[in-house]
C-alpha cells in the first residue's frame, strides 16, 4: 500500500492492516560503462549531494530509516563498517567541479512504476531525485518510466546509460543475500566489478560463524563506501491490507505469502501484486512478482515461518550439517505426490536443483537463461 493508505486501512472495519517485516534497500544505481560514472569523483559526489534524510521524512511511512549501509542493520554483519556520507552539496560541487563538471551534465532517471517496500512512490520519488540532482549539483536528469520486465532485465545488466532506482528485499536473514548478489564478480549491474569488493565477500561467504566473518564485512562495506557503486537510500517500513473475512492472511518476513495457509471463506481468493509474472520459470526469476506465484506451486526443502524468520521443514523432515556447514544431508517427507499421482524422492530433488545450477542440463532453459538465483548463492554455475 501507500503510505498515504495507511491510516484509512487502520479505521476501516471491513480491512485488516498487515505490517511487512522484511527486510529491504532502495539504492539509486549507476553504471560505471558509461561516461559520467566512469570517475569514481562523480559517483562520490552524487553521494554527497542526495538529501537521503529528506526523502524518508516526506516519502517514506514511519519505522523507515535512512540508509546508513547497503545492508539493514536488523542483518547481522550488515552495518559492520563505516557509515554512509552525510549530505554535504558544497563538497559535492567541489568533486563535480574537480571531474571536470562545474556545471553538471545531462542524463537521465529510470524507474519502474511499480511499489515496492522498499519503494512506496516510484514516480513521485523519482521527481524528488531530478529535483535535488538539479538543485543540489545542477544535473539536469529526465524522468523515463519503464516496464518492469524491461526495467529489470536492462538494469541488471548493466545497461542503463543513467541514474535508476532500484533496490532489494530479503529472501533470507543473511548478509550474503544482500551484499554477494549485488557486488559479485559475475554481476554487471553496476559495470565494473571490484576485486576489493567481491574478494572479501567470497571469502567471507564461506565462513558460517558471524564474529569471524565481521572483520571481513567491515572492510567489504568501507569498500562499497569508497567506491561508491550505488548510493543506498532506504530502509522502508511496508504494510499491506486484506479483507477481515480473510482468515491468516499474512506477509512472511522472508518470502511472499503461502495462500495454502489462507481462508477466503470462498472459491475464489483474490490477490493483488504489483505487476505480472515475468515468466512462470521459476528457477530462472529474481523479481517479486513471478516468485511470488512461483511459490505457491514449488516447494523447497525447507522454508521461513509465516510469523517470524525461523526455519521449518517443507519437502525434508531435517537437515543436518557437517562442522563447517560445507555439506548437508537432509531426509525427504514421505509420501508427497506429484499432481499426477506420482512420487517424490531424492532424485526429484537433485532433478530440480541440475536443472537451475547445471549449465549442460537438458532442462537448463529458462526465460533468459541467466539463473542469477544459482550463480551468486554457489559462486557461479556448473558446467
């Protein structure tokens, strides 16, 4: 919802007020291919010249918090590090001035019109951004709206020749979901990719306790902060609504809701998203709105609580790991049956897991074949 919906869902009595507890990131993204954001000067000078402060305090509904990280600080290791630039335009003007930009340039602004937790307002936000680029820098940007499918595959690649707004919410409490995915070796959002980022992350992502790896996040987020490959914005407060003769309806913290553990108290049960699936192939999918659907119909091996981020047992009864939590045996539920009567076993499940991280699997197709889920959890893909 809205922010502006808040309130007027809280008084009606025919509604129930659903708050979203999942952690999440708005970033406004550069790409470094394309000139300006090639000098890493311009990057830090967007940095210092965005009033971040200002745009949670009019756009964002309260429990949201200005950015001090990439990651939210409810992530352990998340906030390890230095804190983001405070807003300075004098100092960015200087390093405008200094890359050769005294009086700005031109670009432009993309975004998606569609709301997100982490992005209430798109398009009013976005005008927010051209205002104060304009005002606080003299950069003269214009606002181009996108498709969602288009948006995401275009920014993601790297392929955007302006600023974008963009951003992140968790699949798992974990710092790795919000650092490895984004500034990986293999990931091109950004343009180039940084040894000093990536190095220390994929160092880091091997070690399961969290006091060991800190000193690692540290250096990883003051490496982000140095380079400046996006500028973090948000961390926003969400809400969603539902009739009251809806019994359990519910937003996970990690995950969309499981419409099985829904009563409508009819046939049909009716679910609003913000955009449609892009595709159906599940495992070859990042945005919401596909996994959303996607999870109604797959089931993993194990799977977060509705009601807080505890791990429970889906498709196995447990899963066990070795000392360094390199190798893990999980036992598959009995009984489960396909839609065609047929039955689940370990085959199924490695079947599955071929068919995303297997580059020479026959079943390896996909919608645009990137399997960017696979290649960041697992440092890449087989084959």
């Amino acid at each position: 919802m809205s922010p502006d919906d808040f309130d007027s869902v809280k008084g009606d009595s025919d509604l129930t007020f659903i708050p979203v507890a999942n952690p999440n990131t708005l970033y406004l993204a550069m790409t470094s291919t394309f000139k300006p954001f090639d000098d890493p000067r311009v990057r830090k000078a967007i940095a210092l010249g965005i009033d971040r402060s200002r745009i949670v305090d009019n756009y964002f509904p309260l429990g949201s918090e200005v950015a001090s990280h990439f990651t939210p600080c409810s992530i352990a290791n998340g906030c390890a590090g230095d804190s983001w630039y405070d807003f300075d335009p004098d100092a960015a003007k200087a390093l405008l001035a200094e890359a050769g930009f005294p009086d700005g340039f031109k670009s432009k602004i993309y975004y998606r019109d569609v709301f997100r937790g982490y992005l209430p307002e798109p398009g009013i936000v976005a005008v927010e951004f051209q205002s104060q680029l304009r005002d606080n820098l003299g950069i003269d940007v214009e606002v181009v709206v996108m498709e969602s499918g288009e948006f995401i595959d275009e920014s993601t690649n790297g392929r955007l020749d302006g600023f974008y707004l963009l951003g992140w919410g968790a699949d798992y409490p974990h710092v790795t979901n919000f650092l490895d995915f984004h500034f990986s070796a293999s990931n091109p959002q950004y343009g180039d990719v940084h040894e000093d980022i990536y190095g220390l992350l994929e160092v880091a992502s091997t070690i399961a306790n969290e006091d060991t790896a800190r000193p690692l996040y540290t250096a990883a987020n003051n490496a982000i902060k140095r380079i400046v490959p996006m500028v973090p914005i948000a961390h926003g407060a969400s809400a969603s609504a539902a009739l009251n003769t809806v019994q359990n309806a519910h937003f996970r913290p990690f995950g969309a809701p499981l419409f099985h553990h829904t009563d409508p108290g009819k046939d049909t049960f009716v679910f609003m998203q913000n955009a449609e699936p892009i595709s159906m192939y599940c495992a070859d999918e990042t945005d919401g709105e596909s996994l959303a659907v996607c999870q109604q119909v797959v089931e993993p091996l194990l799977g977060y609580a509705i009601d807080s981020g505890n791990i429970e047992s889906r498709l196995a009864t447990d899963c066990t790991g070795n000392s360094d939590a390199t190798v893990w045996t999980c036992q598959i539920r009995s009984g489960v049956k396909f839609h065609d009567g047929s039955s689940l076993d370990a085959n199924d499940v490695v079947a599955s897991w071929a068919a995303g991280i297997d580059q020479s699997n026959k079943n390896h197709k996909g919608n645009t074949g990137a399997f960017e889920y696979y290649s960041y959890l697992f440092d890449g893909l087989m084959n």
